[in-house]
C-alpha cells in the first residue's frame, strides 16, 4: 500500500517512509507499520510528534500540556 518515490537508495529494498518534522523540517524516518495516531519523536530536535497521515505521511507536534502543573486532581 505504500506509494513512495525512492530517490535516495540506499542498497536496499526497503523504502521507509519519512514525514516532515514541523517544528525543524527534518526529515522524521516512520516504521511501516507505524498507524495513524502513534507518536514518534524527531531525531533532529526531539519533538514528539504524531502521525496524523499516511500517505502521505504527516505528522503533527503533539502539544505537551503543562506538566509543572500539580496533576493531583481526583475528581473529574
Ligand atoms: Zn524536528
């Protein structure tokens, strides 16, 4: 299912798809069998980001809620 131009080779057989790091638009390697909704992290910069699209693949900076913030609520 994965349509890819493979401009790069590499040597090998395997394409592995890549998504655009928003944040410093590096190229982000995904697993093929990564699914939508998972998060991967920017090699480049270390933001966490999440696979939004497939194909092709987009990814999204997952936005980190304050966790200085006392997280100790019981009720909700
Ligand atoms: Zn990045």
């Amino acid at each position: 299912m994965w349509v890819y131009r493979c401009l790069n080779n590499f040597g090998g057989g395997k394409e592995v798809p890549t998504g655009t790091c928003p944040e410093c638009d590096a190229d982000v390697h995904v697993d093929t069998d990564t699914d939508k909704g998972e998060s991967v992290s920017c090699e480049e910069c270390g933001t966490d980001l999440e696979v939004v699209g497939l194909d092709p693949v987009e990814l999204d900076i997952v936005e980190e809620e304050d966790l200085d913030d006392d997280e100790d609520e019981d009720e909700f």
